[in-house]
C-alpha cells in the first residue's frame, strides 16, 4: 500500500532492502568462518592438553598466552564452584536462590 500512495518510495526502498539481505549475507558467512576457526583452535588445545604433559619430552605446543588464560579462567571457575557447594538453605519452597557474585 505504501508502494501505491508514495510512488518516490520505489526508487531507493528496493535497492536498501537488496544491499540489507547481502550485508546480512556476508556478516552470517564471516562469522561463521570465525566460529569454526575458534572450534578448530580450542578442539586443538584440547589435545594438545590431553597427550603431552609439559615435560622435556612432550612440551606444549599451544601457545603461552591461551594455556595462561585458560588456566585463570579455570581458577575463577574453581572459585565460583567452591562457593556454590555451600548447602541450599531450606525455605517454604524447599530451596533458595542464591545471590549472583
């Protein structure tokens, strides 16, 4: 309906529309790429952690930066499970939520 009352409508609204869907195309297929680049990375940290062990023998062949931070993100996860083994406190519904830290 717009398209018939506003006939300056049909000069710009098509080609926004087709230069939208591609824009969309495009980001969709980069992040995709992305994605399976960082499923690739991790799943090659995982066995690389999984057959060698550090030593002279079988050193580690990921880099120093991620093995750095993936053993901090381990520690606050460590901390974050510790905390939450405190046992649930009994209310009138049988549980309580906890406070998010």
């Amino acid at each position: 309906m717009a398209f018939n009352y506003h006939r300056e409508l049909q000069a710009w609204v098509v080609p926004l529309l087709l230069v939208g869907f591609f824009a969309y195309l495009m980001s969709h297929s980069f992040l995709s790429v992305f994605e399976v680049t960082a499923d690739a990375m991790f799943l090659c940290f995982a066995i690389d952690m999984e057959t060698n062990d550090g030593t002279a023998e079988k050193p580690y062949f990921v880099d120093q930066e991620l093995l750095t931070f993936v053993s901090q993100s381990n520690k606050l996860t460590e901390g974050r499970n510790h905390r939450n083994t405190r046992p649930f406190q009994d209310n009138e519904d049988g549980t309580e939520l906890q406070p998010m830290v």
